[in-house]
C-alpha cells in the first residue's frame, strides 16, 4: 500500500491539531512519523517508510535505497553537505547517491517554503497543495478529508480533452484545478506559484558515452540484478508475473540469481492462440527451476467502471479488470507472498521498437560511419524494408517529433500538443525520443489500483539504475544485430531458454480486450455515447458509434482505446461530481 498524506506548517500545535483531525475522520489512517512543524499519515495497514533529513530540512516517504547496495538503506540519510545547502543541491544529492520509490518534502535553508521532490523513477505519485495555511503532499486526495484541509477545485476541461488526445497526458499534470502534480526527477515549491524545476532529465544521458561499449552493457545488466535484489524481500516468498515475453522472464532470472528459494511464477493466459504463452513461461520455469501456477485470464464483462480506476487524482486503466486484481491477490495470498514482480516497462528500456529512426540516431552519434553497408542492412531486415526505404524513412523522419498514439474517435481540439519535459531537446534523437516516450507513458503502470492497495508491487525495469544505464547505450547496441531488445537476449541468454531469446513473435491480449468490449456493450454504449466527453464535444459521436459497432472492429480493433476512453468518462463523471459537493468550486462545468 503507497499512500501517504504529509501536512507541514509554521508551528508545531498547528499541524498536531491538524493531523488530530485528519485522524479522527479515518480510523484507518493514522500518524507514522512527525517533527517540528511536520506530520506524515499512512494507512494502518501500509509499511510506508519516513526517514527524517539531516538539520530538520524535511522528509523522505517511501523506500530509499543506497547506489549499488542489495538492499534498503539501514543508517542515516547523508544528503545534505552543509546545513545550507539548497533544496536543489539537497535532491541533486538524493539522485547522484540513492534511488528508490520516494517523495522527498524539503524545507528551504532558511526553515520557510516547503518544496516537493519526486524520484526520477515516479513509482510514488506527488500532488501539492495548500489549505487552511498548511501544506499538504500527498499520494492523492482523499474524499474523506475536513473541507478545511481541502483545496478549491475545478475540472481542468482542455486538459482532459488531451488526456483523450494522448494518453501521455494522463501521467503529467492532472484534469483537475487546485491542486499541483509533480513530475517525476522534478522540484515544485508548495506554497508559491513557481513552474517547477527539473532535477533528474533523462535528455542528461543520451548522447555520452563515457565506457566502453562491453563495459556500458555489462553496467545495464549490473543495474538490472542489483535493482531487482534490493527490492526483494528476505523472509517472505515472492510471486513474479510471467507472461512468456523477454521482459518478465529476466525478472525471473534476476529474482532467481538473488534468491535460493521462496519464488513463484505465475502466468495468466487466454483460450485464443495469441494469447497463450505457456510454452514459453513453462521453458523459463523449467530452466530456472522455479515452481510455475498457471490460470487463465478470467472473463470480464462490465457493468459499471470499478471505483479504483475512477476516485484517484489520475485514471487508472490498469485498475478496470477488478477480477484479474481479485484473482491475483488471492494467488500472492495462497503462497504467502506481499510483493509481486512484473517485467512492465521492458519493452521501452530495453528497446522493443523497429524504427528506422535508429538510423538517425547514428547519424547523430557517428556521423556518416553510421552508412555502413553492414549497419544498413542490419537496420533494415529488422525493420522489413529495403535499405532504401529506411534511407528514405530516417529523411523523412529524422526531424519530426514521433508523437503518442490517439483515439480515433477523439475530436483535435486543434491544439498544439505540449511537449513532455523529458522530451525537450531530443531533435537529433528522435529513436531515443522513442524510447523515453515509452518511459513517459509507462508511469500508467503505478497509477492506483485494488493490488497495489494490497500488495507491494514491484516493476525493477522501470527503476532509476536501470533506466540511466539504458539511457546511456546508443540505440543501436540495445538493438544489437538488429533485433529488438537485442542487447538483453544476450546480456541474458545463458539463464534463459533458447526458446525465448529466440523467439521473434510477442504475445498478445487483443482477442481478450475484443471480447471485453463486445460483451459489455450493453454497457459501454450508453456509458460513452450518452457521456460527458461526448456532451462536451471530446468524442465525434458518429465515429465512436461506429467503433462500437462489433461488424466494424473485425477490421478496425480499437478495443483498448475504447476502454481507455471508458475510463476516462467514469473518472470525469467522479471527479464533477465531487468538484460539485465542494464547499466551494473555481468555476462551473463549460
């Protein structure tokens, strides 16, 4: 569980009365840590972790853990040189020397303004606020809150019209007005209206190349087994999800270098062809000598959008199959385990992608070496072209942005689309723009969900070490000899089973999603069609009528654009109607 709610202010009988209130109006919340003119609540149920700074300066929430230690941080934070040492200098500190899933609340040196920090990895969720001359950071915003610690909300309409758009824009800042979301490697001030400053970029690691090409991999690999043995814990069993994919199944290698025993696979299939991996996870299990608990998928029909997906600060996808969450849960519970780990960010870190923009890339890094008849060839057969057609391809592309996928039924609202701060000035590296956007849209991953409230969910590829050391490798080599993700089948390769750092084809759930949608028309027709987005004018109604349509998906799919949208609507719908139970509102619905 990874909520958390902090409330800082001048003086300490302030924020006591304040957290006395807070803990009255929820039994299952209760005070974990607090100091001079600072208090952190947490669910009863939660192991959230509080470590004081050094000098008073504030506090980091969440797990920490040192740069190359196998696990969690056991003495003192060591962040701050000199007791004036500013907020900057104190969280440039905390990503030079730690990594983990943290928010860190720091005071200015002179004791006056509160300013936020998120991870570089964004695993912890940050918002901001102030209210009743007290500053909150909290995981979200609960609805149980006194309105006297709540802020002045509105909808923000034009950013959920790009929320729509680009599902990239659901884990920036949020469709809601009054409160601040911070960005993950960002710095935001609390209490002043300040734009927030970026600490952490991963634009910092693209382009330097500091090792040796060998020594730089061997660094990826280093990265992936040291992250995955410092979140593991050391007296309880561990379920690892194991889809048959790459990805999940280095997890499992990493899981299985680190631990003797105590692991668990568990692999999830459907009845259609595509979406059954068992021969590849049975390999894997086999190879690495783990017990594998195979269970198909459950069948989900919808009646209505589960209230996990819709009543945070942001919504949540990953939270619509409330039976898949159940189901999983009572597996973890079966063999004794609170932590599952998954392979979820993989095919962005380790680069999935056939892109001609790899080219680019090199003509940036090598110049003209990168025209290489060899290079070339390589290049193309991986992208299943001719070596003209990618010559053509990197020309044509090389100088525009790649972008994020749209629904097809979401109306322009003719917008220029805001460019991600991760994304500022990658023009030159349009295939490692590629990739980061990947990293941007996997943060959907730690969005709220019925298991994460239950269980401690860990996605290793996804966090800090591991990032910066793929950042750091030129395209190329991740996709060495031309195939994707090509540097981790070999990083990995005496572990896992030929079979799967051979195979070329990747699972897939669409048949799952197709049949999600189509059983739950009944539904999801009126719930889209006689909806909000569709009342503002965000959905062209005749198209998404069409895409409705059963005849028409065999040819078109779009089935998991549909529930996103699905999604979105029940979270709007929420969230206008709490905005509208507000004591007060910025403003009324357009």
């Amino acid at each position: 569980m990874r909520d958390y709610l902090a409330v800082f202010g001048g003086a300490r009988e302030q924020v006591s009365l304040a957290v006395q209130r807070i803990a009255a109006a929820n039994s299952e919340w209760s005070p974990i840590a607090a100091d001079h003119g600072w208090a952190v609540l947490a669910p009863k149920a939660s192991a959230m972790r509080v470590r004081p700074l050094p000098a008073r300066r504030g506090v980091i929430i969440g797990d920490l853990f040192e740069r190359g230690a196998s696990g969690p941080l056991q003495g003192r934070v060591s962040a701050i040189s000199t007791p004036q040492a500013s907020a900057e200098v104190v969280c440039q500190s905390l990503c030079r020397h730690y990594w983990g899933r943290y928010v860190a609340v720091v005071r200015g040196a002179d004791d006056q303004g509160v300013q936020a920090f998120r991870d570089p990895s964004g695993m912890l969720d940050c918002v901001t606020w102030r209210a009743g001359g007290l500053a909150f950071v909290a995981s979200t915003l609960p609805d149980w809150l006194a309105a006297a610690f709540l802020p002045v909300l509105a909808i923000d309409y034009p950013h959920v019209h790009r929320m729509l758009l680009d599902r990239s824009a659901e884990v920036g800042a949020l469709g809601l007005k009054g409160v601040v979301a911070v960005n993950p490697g960002a710095l935001q001030a609390v209490e002043a209206a300040e734009a927030a400053r970026m600490i952490w970029r991963p634009q910092t690691f693209v382009g330097v190349e500091r090792q040796q090409p060998k020594a730089a991999a061997q660094d990826l690999r280093d990265a992936v087994i040291t992250t995955v043995s410092a979140l593991t814990s050391p007296h309880r069993p561990i379920l690892a999800e194991l889809s048959g994919g790459l990805d999940s199944a280095i997890v499992m290698a990493a899981l299985r270098e680190v631990r003797s025993g105590g692991l668990h696979a568990l692999n999830y299939f459907f009845d259609a062809g595509e979406g059954d991996e068992r021969r590849y996870a049975r390999d894997v299990a086999s190879k690495l000598d783990v017990p594998l608990h195979e269970a198909e998928r459950p069948d989900l029909v919808l009646t209505r959008i589960p209230d996990a997906a819709v009543t945070s600060v942001r919504p949540s996808l990953s939270a619509l199959d409330g039976l898949y969450e159940q189901d999983l849960i009572q597996h973890a519970r079966a063999v004794g385990a609170d932590q599952i780990f998954t392979g979820q960010g993989g095919d962005s870190v380790f680069f999935r992608y056939a892109t001609p923009l790899v080219l680019v890339d090199e003509l940036s890094r090598i110049g003209l070496g990168a025209l290489r008849p060899q290079s070339l060839a390589q290049t193309a057969r991986r992208n299943g072209i001719s070596v003209w057609a990618l010559l053509a391809g990197a020309l044509r592309r090389g100088s525009a942005p790649t972008g994020m996928p749209t629904l097809g039924f979401a109306v322009s609202d003719g917008a220029t689309a805001e460019d991600h701060p991760w994304t500022l000035g990658l023009e030159r590296w349009p295939a490692k723009r590629l990739q980061i956007e990947g990293l941007i849209s996997a943060q959907a991953y730690f969005t709220a969900t019925h298991r994460g409230a239950e269980l401690d969910l860990c996605q290793p590829l996804l966090a800090q070490p591991v990032v910066e050391a793929a950042l750091r490798l030129p395209v190329s080599q991740l996709t060495l000899e031309g195939r994707d993700r090509g540097l981790a089948r070999r990083l990995f390769c005496d572990q896992l089973p030929g079979s799967v750092i051979h195979r070329r084809s990747k699972g897939s759930a669409a048949s799952f999603y197709a049949r999600v949608v189509t059983s739950s028309l009944g539904f999801l027709k009126p719930h889209l069609l006689d909806g909000r987005l569709a009342a503002l004018g965000m959905v062209d109604r005749p198209r998404l009528e069409a895409a409705l349509d059963p005849s028409q998906m065999i040819w078109t799919g779009g089935q998991l654009e549909i529930l996103q949208a699905a999604v979105l609507e029940g979270w709007l719908r929420h969230w206008e109607e709490r905005v509208a139970r507000s004591p007060a509102r910025l403003a009324d619905p357009p």
